[in-house]
C-alpha cells in the first residue's frame, strides 16, 4: 500500500512566498539597471549633440559603471538567496 506524505501546506506557503518576493526584487533590481543604462544613452546624446563636454561624459561613465556593480551584486546575492531558498522548498517537499 501506498504512504502518503503530509506536508505543512502553511509553511511550504511561506516559502513560495519568500521565493515570490525574492523574484520581485531581482526585477527591480533589473529594472533599475535599465534605467542607468537608459540615463547614459541620454547623456551620450547629449555629447554628440555638443551639449556637454567629454569630461562631463567621462564622469557619467563612471558614474554608471559604479551603478550597474553596485545592482549586479545585489543581483547575484539575490539569485544565491533565491538558490537557497528552492533548495529549502526541495527538502521540504521530499
């Protein structure tokens, strides 16, 4: 005869939730990173059109750069949390 298993639904509920919110802040995270690159696109324009001077632009470029790390990293530690927090669903439902 077949066992079957009884599983908290509650707590493997918080866990799809977590797993929801994690996903959310790694779209923001995303859409953010867009936004930097969108605001550089702008300010390059403006160089071409002779609005600003190269070193305005050089200055954006880093200015950008150390942006799209800074949401990078919180990228990656949200990919990691969302990696451990699966594993922690995959124990739980086994």
């Amino acid at each position: 005869m077949v066992k079957e298993k009884k599983m908290a639904e509650v707590e493997f509920a918080q866990i799809v939730k977590e797993l929801g919110a994690v996903g959310e802040l790694i779209r923001t995270h995303q859409e953010e990173k867009q936004a930097a690159l969108d605001e550089f696109d702008q300010e390059l324009q403006r160089f071409q059109g002779g609005k600003i001077s190269k070193t305005e632009l050089a200055s954006s470029v880093h200015k950008v750069n150390n942006e799209l790390s800074k949401l990078d990293n919180l990228v990656r530690a949200d990919i990691k949390r969302v990696s451990g927090i699966s594993n922690r669903a995959r124990v739980f439902a086994a």
